[in-house]
C-alpha cells in the first residue's frame, strides 16, 4: 500500500506540478493586472472627486441660501403654533411713547413762550424788510414803465411828425393839381 501511495503521490506530483506553474504565471498577470487596475481606479477617483467638490459646494450654498430658511421659517411658525401661551403684550411702550409726547410738548411750550417776544420782534423786523423791500421793487418797476412809457410817447411823437409832415405835403400837391 506504501507503493501505491507513493505512486500516486508521484502522479499527483506530475499533473500538480505544471499546473502550479500556470497558477504560479496566472497570480503573476493577476498581480500584474491588480497594480494597474488600482493605479487607474486611483487616477479616475481623484478625477470624480475634482468633478464633485464643486458640484457638492454648490449644492451646499443652494442648499443653505434657498431651502434652509424655508425649513426654518416653517419650523419657527410650527413651533409659534404649537405653544400653548398666549404671546404677551407690553403695554409699557404706549405709555412711554405718550409721556415722551408730553414731556416734549412742554419744553415746546415753554421754548415758545420763553423766546415769543423775540420772535415778535424778529416778525416785525421781518415784515418791515419785506414792506420796503416791496417798496422799492414797486418804485422801481413804475420807474422803469414810465421810462419806457416816456420812451414810447417821444418815438410815436416823431413818427407822427413825420406822418403828419408828409400827409401836409401830399395834401399840399393835391391841392396844387386841383387849382
């Protein structure tokens, strides 16, 4: 039994051994093929991940400006809605607004009555300014219509002299021919 143990190891040994050979070739080109394929896959995810890195930054910006502060605003008037105390209200503001309006109105007050002769005054003097001023723009005006109204007279006096010399003239030789 020994010899046919050895026997059959020898041929086991004869088959075994060129097939470990061509296993012995085939992990090499698997090996082989293992190297490139990693080098390629590395190169294309550096090139997927350059393609997205933008594309996810975009994203998140318009993630972040349009849908995020619709999210919120719902989440904000849910949460208005679904608490159960009624929203105070401050009745200090009118309160405060109103003898804020009472306490200027005063110091208005008493400004005015303080500096109402000086204003009086200074009405006066402005109304006198403005009384002489009129004045003078009226004098002057009538000033200059006279002028031109003077202007006027003389040029329709000469021009009428002239006219009423020539009509002399024409009826001077009308009469002549008829006589």
């Amino acid at each position: 039994m020994k010899a046919q143990v050895t026997r059959v190891g020898d041929l086991a040994s004869e088959r075994v051994g060129p097939m470990a050979a061509q296993a012995r070739d085939a992990a090499g080109h698997a090996r082989d093929a293992a190297a490139y394929a990693r080098g390629s896959a590395g190169d294309r995810i550096y090139v997927a991940r350059e393609w997205a890195a933008p594309k996810l930054d975009a994203a998140a910006h318009s993630f972040e400006e349009q849908i995020a502060p619709k999210v919120s605003a719902l989440l904000s008037q849910a949460a208005h809605k679904v608490d159960p105390r009624p929203p105070v209200r401050s009745r200090k503001w009118p309160m405060l607004l109103l003898f804020t309006g009472l306490a200027v109105g005063a110091v208005g007050f008493a400004l005015y009555r303080k500096n109402s002769e000086q204003w009086t005054d200074a009405m006066k003097e402005n109304a006198a300014g403005a009384s002489r001023w009129a004045t003078d723009k009226a004098r002057a005006t009538s000033e200059k219509v006279s002028d031109v109204t003077d202007e006027a007279a003389s040029k329709v006096e000469a021009k009428a002299g002239k006219l009423g010399d020539k009509a002399e003239r024409k009826a001077d030789q009308a009469s002549r021919k008829l006589s």
